[in-house]
C-alpha cells in the first residue's frame, strides 16, 4: 500500500427530507448565493423546497449554469456574489453546479483575472463556503474539492482542486432525483462507475481493502443503475445509486492506490471540442484504453472481470479471454445503461473521426497532456491509437 | 436505506514515516500531555519518535494507561493536565490510550464529577484537542468519538461518544505495530471482524453498498489476520490489518443501515467482572448470540456465509446448513487467529460458568442493558441464553 493522507470535511446529510438540517448549517447573517442550472428544479419542487430552507437568509439567485459549466457563465455569478456581498453559497444541482460554485467560490477574493486558477494553477484565498443539494448523481462533487470548468472562447475544459472549496454540507435526498431524465440517470451512473475505474484498474499494490471497496461500488451501479432507469421512483435504487456515486469520488477508495485518470483527460477534449456528455467521452475512450493497457493493467482487469462481472468461469485466470471478456462486459453495461461507446455514434459537427482525432490530439497537446495514466506512459502517439480504436 | 448524516472530521496520515507530519498539526505554542500506557513504546522506539516530534513542545507525559481504562488512573491524568493547563493530548498506544485520552479530554473542562459524563450522560463543554498515534489497529478509536472507560470501584464498564473529542488526526503507521505481541494483533483482527458484524450482521434495508464494503472489510481480515501472525513484519499485511480496523468503526459502513451492538454489551460485563480481553469476549458471546437471533438474521447470516465465507456450495440458499455453517466458520476464523470461544477457555477468578452468568446478567441489569440487539429484543432472559450456549 502507498502512503497517503486523508480527510473529508463534507457533512452528508443523506435521506428523504433532510432538507429540514440545512437553515442550521447555514452561517448567521446568511447572505446567499443561490445557484443553479436551467431551471428544471422549478418545474419538479426542489426550488421551492430550497428557497424555503433559505427563508431566513437574503438570497441572490444565480440560474443558468449548463453542463460542463462554463467559465463565462460563472464569471457572471462572481460579479453577483461580489457586487452582493455574499457569505455562502448554496449550489443546487449535478455536478456541474457544484463545480461551477467551487470557481466563483475561489474566485471571489482573487485578485486578478479568475481563469488563472485552472490555466496557471494560481493560489487563491479565502473563498466563500458552499452547501451543496444534489439532484443528480454522478460526479461526486457534492463532496470533494475537485472543479472543472470550460472555456468556451479556447475549447478549454481543465481543473483545479482545493479542500478548501469542498462543500462543508452536502445534501443527499434520493427523491430529488425522481424526476431526472433516463438520459441523466446513465451518464451518471456510467461517470461514477469510470470515476471507480480510474482508481481501481492500474496495477496491483497490495491493498485488498482499496480493491473490495472498489469493487462494491461497481458491483452496486452494475445492480441498481439499469433498475433507476427501470423505476425511476423506486427511492432505494435511487439512494444506492446516489450513495455509490458519491463514495465514487470522495476520496477514500483512490487513498493508498496508483490513479489512472487518462479516460477523463482524453474524453475531456471530446466535450471541449463537440460538447458530448461527459459520460459519453468516458464510455468511448475507456474501452479502448483498456485494449491499449491491457499489459501493464492485465491483472487487474482479470480480477474485475471475475470480481465484478462473475467472469471467472470464462476464460479463468491467465486466459487471454478473460481481458477480451471484461473490455466486452465493460462496453455491455455502457450500452444496457443507452450511453453508445463508438465516436461514430455521436455528432461531432460534421468532422470526420479522422480529422475528430487529430483536432483532439492537438487540444491534448496544447493542454500539455502528453504523458497521462498511472505509468505517465500515454503519449499523444498512445492516445491516438486509442481513439482509433474508438472510431 | 435509512436516513444519515455523516462525517468523519479525522485526518488519517497512513504509512511509514508519516510522523513527519505531526509537528505541523500541534497547536501554536503546544502545551502536550503526552499519553501513553505500559511502556513497550520505549522498547520499540516509538517513545523516542514521539519525543522528537514533539521537540518544540511543552511536553507532560503520563504514561500507564492500563487495556480497558480505568476511571482511577485516568482521573490522575485530568489531574496533569489541568495543573499545567495543556492545550493538546497526543495519545499514543492502541484503542485504551486513545479512549483514556478522550474522557481526559472532556473531563478536563467539566464542573463536577467527571464519572457523570458516563454514568450520566453529562453534556461537557471545550475539549482538549487530540492526535492520536496508533501503536495496536483494533477499536477504530482513532476516528471515532467513541470511548469505553472501566471504573474499577464499581465494576462498571461505560461508554460516551461525542464528535468533539475525535482526534483531530491519527497517524496510522504499520511499522509501529511490527513488534505487537501476536496476543494483541489477534485480538485487534477479531475487534475489528465484530465491529463490522454489529453493523452488517442484522436484517436486510436494500443498503447493497454498505454490505459490499462491510464485506470487503471481513474478507481483507479473514486473508490478512493470519499472515499478520506469521509474518509479524511484512509491511503490507500489517497495513492492510491497520486500514481495516480503522474502516471498521469509523462511522462509515454503519450509516443508513440497522446496528446491533449486543455483542459487545454483553462482551463488556466479562471485562468488567473477570478483565477478560475485550476481543476474546466478543469471541465468546457472538456465536451464541448468532445461533439464538438466527430466526431474526438469516437473511444476513446466509450472505455472510456465502459472500464472505465462500459457503455458497455447502448447504445454499434457504438450507438450514448455511447457518450452521456459516456460525462454524466465525468460531474457525477466530481460533484460527488464536482467540478462544468459550467462557470456560477462560480464568473466571474460579467461579463456575453458573455463578459467572449469574453474575453477568445482573450486571447487564445494574447497567440498563435489557432491551439490546437492533430489535430491542435481547433481554436478561435472552441474554442468559446467549451466555448459556458460551460455556
């Protein structure tokens, strides 16, 4: 096992109707920035749900963070906080809220231009704390500190991380996700499963608690996420789903571990360029990163297979069939949870997977993200090969 | 799933060398009560580690915290640490020393008798901070609130628990437990199996992930215990013990699901009246307690066998054998690692099996333990009978 250090800060407050604990851990004097996304929290109940939690506070609403948020978006939102005076944040939303919140969080008392804190890695002090509501499991970010944020301008999508814009609360209420559409169900659960994968499926280091707490998450979102589409107001699917996704990506289960994170690096030029769902961009590369890997990650790809998806029978342990299996089983549960897994799949403005590749080579190259995965050993000539087999 | 709320504020600082990060976590001009319990620190040299990292500290040491701490040494520690007002406890040693570190703590502010915080249920106000350094992976009081504390006079033995008193860090290095005498590393993987168990072992919620990692937990125990016997320092064996004895009892695989405990209410009249090893009572009173609540958890007794214990074949789903079965392989699994199941393995100062239950259940009754279990229904009557399959 690797050395590591681990806290994690956030206060889940997990269940049905536990909405009644946030005017508690709101700060005195609460001054409120309210953000959220398009608006369907007003159409499903949440909003009014939220703005009466947030009845003791002065509240500025902030709407219209999009997916994959956007950093001309939430420059507006840090006007709003500062113009305001703002002493909290209440992100209500996915993952892309919460992210967005962490960026003008951070940003609020930077001096100088904000986008400096993803493009430069610059240090900023003092940001505004953040509750998070969560209505749509899938990124973990209710209860980390990582953000991604997208410059449109540049076709830019990069991250920062700090604690110290980790929600202090994040509330969990499974009915909040009743009324998602089926669309924000599986890429939820097809991120959440690849956040497991990424910190799961590198190489073996002796660390059997990682690897069983990894494979339970799995395991969980292979059961309950094809039932969440099934039945979509079945509130303990929908708990399992959203607890799973949430310990996906809290830190615990990467602690003592190599981390891969390649998927995500390569997938996420595919939404900076064409906009895809960000589970869309995982579900292409992962599979064939995993052909690509299959070597230096052979054994812990067996053991997923037997592990996760009970391939034991199907090749047995050493057999070239269990690596061919487990990718297949991969791509199977992708597709049972309606996310396609081929570039040719999708609409990618007109551009030929060809020049789609080599435009996303380039945007790696720029991003300086030329030597990713858990060995450093994937270059742009590797992530090319991958993407071809993702054609 | 149950509703939760859940956080666990410990910063867990995992691996060899790790001390090095304990000097930056005291508090600006420390004022340390260092304690610690019969002085195998000093042989193995962590007494002389902990002095170095506390080198620009103002240092008090009281040492002779005896296994299950008694209200009479740790009311003199209160006693140090109020005449030379300190403002930290580092606590070094297994689960005994951080629980006495913990009733230091909360007494240390407390009008009154501190006995009260116990007996009482008395609310206390500013704490001592505490670090913790784990020396014996067991009880998980290293990020838990939890504390157990023996009064001798009376033969109590008494529980509190509040988040205020959770260290503030733990260090976690499996180096320092490589000269652990092999008693002590049974007792810890036994500790930490029923730990699991009391929040596993009860009746099914739809709660999957919290069983997959109650059961990843176990599994790890069941591999790693023994090796940990055999080979008293491979590094990684006693990492992935330590790991789990803290995952077992730091709040997490417990929450959203029903908790049982009655093992260990029961398991504590044997300390208190005989100072049995708190682990080798857990060992002699959860098989039987199994065997009589067998109709009440069989769904989970069977899940156990069969995910845990590998049992799928011997009996299956619904045969009676599966129970039987999966009860023999707790009672194998915990002889294996050397920790006897019955009371009359045991010294019981020379009482019979008859008078020593006799005795039990009045103590369990003195205490107020008459309704336990997750259903409340383990009462004096149901107790004797658990008792009575121990002998």
């Amino acid at each position: 096992m690797l050395n590591f250090t681990f806290k994690n800060q956030t206060e889940i407050l997990f269940g049905k109707g536990q909405i009644s604990e946030v005017p508690a851990r709101l700060p005195a004097n609460a001054k409120v920035l309210f953000l959220y996304g398009g608006g369907s929290i007003k159409k499903n109940g949440i909003y009014d749900q939220v703005v009466n939690a947030l009845k003791d506070a002065e509240v500025f609403e902030f709407s219209g963070v999009e997916p994959n948020p956007s950093y001309e978006t939430l420059i507006k939102a840090v006007d709003v906080a500062r113009t305001n005076e703002v002493n909290f944040i209440l992100a209500v939303g996915g993952g892309s809220v919460i992210d967005g919140a962490k960026f003008v969080a951070a940003a609020h008392n930077f001096d100088g231009e904000p986008w400096d804190i993803l493009a430069k890695g610059a240090t900023f002090e003092n940001p505004l704390p953040i509750g998070a509501v969560l209505t749509l499991p899938a990124t973990g970010s209710e209860s980390n500190g990582n953000s991604v944020v997208t410059k449109k301008e540049t076709s830019q999508k990069l991250a920062f991380a700090s604690e110290t814009v980790q929600p202090q609360f994040a509330l969990l209420d499974p009915e909040f996700t009743f009324s998602l559409p089926p669309r924000q169900i599986s890429n939820g659960a097809v991120d959440a499963f690849v956040h497991v994968i990424e910190q799961y499926l590198t190489y073996p280091v002796n660390a059997p608690l990682q690897d069983r707490f990894a494979e339970g998450i799995l395991q969980t979102l292979i059961v309950e996420g094809p039932k969440a589409l099934e039945n979509p107001e079945d509130y303990d699917v929908r708990a399992n789903v959203m607890w799973s996704a949430t310990m996906a990506l809290n830190g615990l289960i990467g602690k003592g571990v190599p981390q891969d994170w390649a998927t995500h690096m390569i997938g996420h030029e595919l939404t900076a360029i064409y906009g895809l769902d960000h589970a869309q961009t995982l579900a292409i590369v992962l599979p064939s990163l995993m052909k690509v890997q299959a070597e230096s990650k052979k054994e812990k790809i067996a053991q997923l297979g037997q592990r996760v998806f009970g391939l034991a029978g199907a090749g047995g342990v050493g057999s070239e069939h269990i690596i061919d299996d487990t990718i297949q089983a991969v791509v199977n549960f992708f597709e049972d949870m309606g996310v396609e897994t081929k570039m040719s799949d999708y609409d990618l403005n007109g551009d030929s997977t060809e020049v789609a590749i080599d435009k996303l080579i380039a945007n790696l190259e720029k991003n300086g993200m030329t030597a990713i995965g858990e060995h450093g050993d994937i270059d742009p000539a590797k992530a090319r090969k991958i993407l071809e087999l993702s054609v």
